[in-house]
C-alpha cells in the first residue's frame, strides 16, 4: 500500500529543482562577472551535495533524514555567512545586487526548514534562523544611525515580512501534521481490514485485493 504523502518522492523532486536552479545561478553570474569569490567556492560545493543527497534518496530511500539534513545545512549556512557579509559589508544596501538577490533567496531557507526537516526539528531551526537574522540587522540599524534612512527601512521591511512569511509556513506545518494523522490512520484502519484478529495474518479480502490488483 502507498504512502499518500510520497515524502521520498516530494524531497528528491526539490533537490532535482535545486540542482538547476543553482547551476542556473552559477551560469549566468559567471557569464555577467557578478560571481564573488563565496559563490564560486559555494556554487559548486552545494551541487555536489545535492547530486550525492538525489542519489542517496534513489538508492536508498531510508536516508532521507540525512538528505533533508544535507539540505538545510548547505543552503542555509550560504544564506547566512551571505547576509552577514552583505549587513556588515562596505557600501548601502540599496542598489546593492549581492544583498538584493539574497532577499530572494532568504525565505528558501525558512520553507527547507519548516518543510524539508522533521516537524520536532522544522519550527525551532525556522525561529533560530529569524533570529540570528533579527539580530544582525538590529546591529545594522543601530549602527548605520539617521544616515542611512534607505537601509534601515529595507532592513525593518525585511524583518516584517519574514514575521508574516513564518506566520504562513506555521500553518502549512499544521497542515503537515494533520495529513500525517490522517495517513498513519489510514493506514491503520487497513491494517485492521486486511488482517485477521486473533492470527494477525492477511485475511480474505486482503488477498482478494492482491489477486484484483494482479489481474
């Protein structure tokens, strides 16, 4: 019997996504000259990681504890020596294309979080994430004082919107939670069907839907 919420398949299908995605990036900044010196060493070492994480998950579908780990280690440890690099940088925030591309980019970092890691570990990495992010920036505008009106606003503007964006993903992890009762229901429920009582054995109208199914 299949498992409706296909987490195997789901978790292979976004490290496929991120493999283009990230070779996509590492293409056209190189061609543009906007690649730094992070990137060029990062770039290649988080598609080596998501090509070893799909293998792993077609092999061997059991490590996909491992997988999601890999994941969520990699990108969200770029993200972050990212953002801190572009705060604590030289230069505005506004107009700057690093800092900018990474505001894009943040909030992929929450939904792996949230998503991708085990619903014990997902909420607390998600608000560790926020905030060291709120920490920095806070920093930042206490640090810039008045002259930098256009960057304190981008900052406050960044932190609101991720209040809100965690806001939303909380709702989607309630929404994990509840399929995964309704699954692991189901399928007791079918268990119970499909077994004898007292012997535990596969019953009649089990092997019935196996001959139906062979047919």
């Amino acid at each position: 019997r299949e498992d409706i919420s296909d987490p195997t398949g789901h978790s292979l299908s976004l490290f496929i996504s991120g493999i283009v995605a990230v070779g996509v990036l590492w293409a056209l900044e190189s061609r543009f000259g906007l690649l730094d010196e992070l990137c060029s060493v990062a770039y290649p070492t988080i598609l080596v990681i998501f090509f070893a994480g799909a293998v792993m998950l077609h092999r061997r579908p059991q490590t996909i504890v491992i997988a999601r780990w890999m994941a969520f280690l990699s990108v969200t440890g770029l993200l972050i020596i990212q953002f801190v690099a572009a705060v604590w940088g030289d230069g505005p925030l506004v107009g700057n294309y690093p800092f900018i591309s990474l505001l894009m980019w943040l909030p992929l970092a929450y939904a792996i979080d949230m998503l991708m890691l085990e619903t014990r570990h997902g909420p607390w990495a998600a608000c560790a994430l926020f905030a060291f992010i709120a920490m920095v920036s806070i920093f930042r505008i206490f640090a810039a004082g008045s002259g930098d009106a256009g960057d304190t606003a981008l900052l406050v503007n960044l932190l609101a919107s991720h209040i809100v964006l965690l806001a939303c993903l909380s709702g989607l992890v309630k929404f994990k939670l509840a399929l995964a009762k309704a699954d692991a229901r189901s399928n007791h429920m079918f268990e119970q069907a499909s077994t004898d009582p007292l012997t535990g054995l596969a019953n009649r109208r089990y092997l019935n839907g196996l001959l139906e199914a062979t047919v």
